[in-house]
C-alpha cells in the first residue's frame, strides 16, 4: 500500500499546494520463536500474524 505524505506542516489552503512525497506501508516484521510442527522455530513473522497465532494457540 502506498500513500501521500506532507512533507511540513500546512493549515488552511496551502494543505492542497503543500508539497507531498510518496509513503509506503510497511509490515511489522518482527522475529520471534514459536513452536511449529511441534519444534521450536526462530521465524521473522508480522505482528498481525503473531496476534492470529496466539489466539489459536
């Protein structure tokens, strides 16, 4: 996913002419070890991911 980010703060009308970069949204990658198959595995895994993990668990 992409977006627009203001570069400085703007207020009023200059928000439509204020200069704007591209954003990317970035997953939240975190690594931690969870038990997979039924071994302890160290996996780089994304925080949404890791909540659904926990709840199942």
């Amino acid at each position: 996913m992409v977006g627009r980010n203001i570069r400085h703060k703007a207020k009023g009308k200059w928000t439509y002419r204020a200069p704007k970069t591209r954003r990317v949204f970035r997953p939240n990658i975190q690594r931690t070890t969870i038990f997979l198959r039924g071994e302890r595995r160290r996996v780089h895994i994304c925080t949404r991911c890791l909540r659904t993990l926990n709840k199942t668990a």
